[in-house]
C-alpha cells in the first residue's frame, strides 16, 4: 500500500517536515559545510531529535490494498458522530458499579471468530475476550466512550485501560478510535484513531501504512504481560504502558478540542488470541493508573455543575 502514502501527503518526506529539521539542526542553512573564516563567536547549531524512522510497509502483516479502498470509502460515506450525552440509564450505573460499567462491544461481522464476556454484575471487574485461528482483521470497540467531549474534566489528569495478554498467537493491537470506525480495520489505520500494535512495535495514528518506530523496551509478547493505553487531557499526549512502566508519549496534541469527539477504547485482533481488558475494575498494573485522576468514571457521565437530576432523561447515546 505505499504508493497511497504518496497520496495522502501525509508524512514528511512531502511536507517539508524533513527539511525543516535539517535546516534547523545546521542553524537555517542549506548547505553542509561552512566556511572556516566565520566569526568565532557564532553560536554553535541547536540540537534537534533524529526524526522517527516511518515504513511503507508492515514488518510482519499487510492487509489487502481492497480494505484498504473500503475503509477510505467508509470514512467519506460516513461522517463522524458528534459528541453525546449517555442516556440516564448509563449514567446511574457508572455511578453504581464505577469503572465496571464499561465492556466490549461484541462486533457484528464475520469476520470475528470468538467470544467476548462482559461480566459487571458482581464477576471479575474486566472483559474477556477470546478468539479463535478463524479471526481476521477487525477492531473491537469499547461499549462506552472513554473520553467524552460533553463531559467535565475538573480534577482529571487524564483516562487509562490495560489489556493483560495470556495469548497471542496473531496479534493484537491496542488504542483508541471515535466512531465510527471500519470494523475490518486495526487501530491507527484510519482517521481520528490511533495504535499501538504489538506485532512489530510500532505506532499508528490515521497511517494506513507501515506505522512509526515506538520502542526498544519490548522485543516480545509474554503470556501475562500486560499493555496500558493512556491519555493526557491537558497536553492531548498519548501514551503506553508495559508491565506497570510508563513509555513515552506516543502522540501529542490528538483529539484536541477534547470537546470535539467521544473517543472510545480500540483493541485489533487477529488469530487465536486471549486477553482482558480492565477498565479499572481491577487494580491497574501502572499504580499511576489506580489514583481518581484517571479513572473513567469520574469524567465520562458527570456534567459540569453537578449530577443532572434523576428524573432528567437525556438524549440517547446510539451507538453505530
């Protein structure tokens, strides 16, 4: 698929951002070398990051240049749902069972080979996903919105989930996406979504190609290793965990004017696969994580000025 990089203009080999970066690390100048008579007092030239290596290709899995099509098709067909508000019914159980009131949407595709088992009546406070060899490509979406433009953020740093992974015999992807998303695509590769995708490691965000390097810190997926999404409101940052250590953003400045989308939870599967998913039910693996300033049920359902009163319906959150 990398000729549709070319394109999309989307990186900076066609923006001008490679150039930029290179003018900058030689103090403005386009040529590489300068003249030894130059006033020995000049300033020497600011150091600049080596920009992110990016791929035209997947390291292990490409899908189909036809999905590819499909989705772009998808995205002009169907616009982005505006934020909403949660009908009373999902606010009174955030406000009964907290984090807990959050699942998996279970996707209505062939293409997903498996089950999923929300459990928030009294079970173990995370989701359980199982598929099958059968599973091809496709996004699972959280049932609720984890970042809700409607909603008040007072006192909240930001909004986090885990995924603990007992089997990856395929791959697994994790992030966020706003509805609504081309189901038969992974997180990061279609627009106002992003992704982290642990076959190769490397990071997506509205990259229909072969993704950003990310990190060194994982080389490989363990059964019980555990891979934390989380997001910063003030600095629009997006970050990762592993096994309970923070990396480095990700992304910075995405979903910015919060107040623009619902973003939810966006977990990508493929193959014979097992994980949970924890919204904060149980206690995260980031201790970080497990303090009120990230957990989803004190931003998501609760308006500024306090709760709405209990015989107010609000208008219904539909879900597409």
């Amino acid at each position: 698929m990398g000729f549709f990089k070319s394109l999309k203009g989307k990186f900076a080999d066609s923006t001008g951002g490679s150039t930029s970066s290179t003018a900058q690390f030689w103090g403005g100048h386009s040529e590489g070398h300068k003249d030894h008579h130059e006033a020995p007092h000049e300033a020497p030239p600011q150091w600049a990051p080596a920009p992110e290596a990016t791929y035209t290709y997947g390291k292990w899995n490409e899908a189909p240049e036809e999905e590819y099509q499909a989705a772009e098709d998808f995205c002009h067909e169907y616009p982005l749902n505006p934020p909403r508000l949660l009908p009373s019914d999902a606010v009174d159980k955030i406000r009964a069972i907290g984090c807990k009131a959050w699942g998996i949407e279970m996707p209505i595709t062939p293409r997903f080979s498996g089950h999923v088992h929300n459990d928030s009546k009294g079970g173990p406070g995370v989701v359980t996903v199982q598929t099958t060899s059968d599973c091809k490509d496709v996004c699972l979406l959280s049932d609720l919105p984890i970042i809700a433009g409607l909603y008040d953020i007072q006192g909240k740093t930001g909004v986090y989930y885990e995924l603990c992974i007992n089997r990856m015999d395929g791959f697994i992807a994790i992030g966020t996406a706003c509805r609504p998303y081309p189901v038969w695509r992974l997180p990061g590769w279609n627009r106002m979504s992003a992704g982290f995708h642990l076959d190769d490691f490397r990071k997506f965000f509205e990259d229909p190609d072969g993704g950003r390097d990310y990190t060194n810190s994982i080389n490989r997926i363990n059964p019980g290793d555990t891979i934390g999404c989380g997001y910063e409101f003030q600095s629009g940052a997006l970050f990762y965990t592993y096994n309970g250590l923070r990396l480095p953003p990700a992304f910075n400045g995405i979903y910015m004017p919060r107040q623009a989308n619902d973003v939810f939870a966006a977990i990508g599967v493929e193959g014979h696969c097992e994980f949970q998913v924890n919204f904060g039910g149980e206690t995260f693996r980031w201790k970080e994580g497990n303090e009120w300033a990230w957990r989803v049920e004190g931003h998501v359902g609760r308006l500024s000025g306090g709760p709405s009163r209990d015989d107010d319906e609000l208008p219904a959150y539909q879900l597409q």
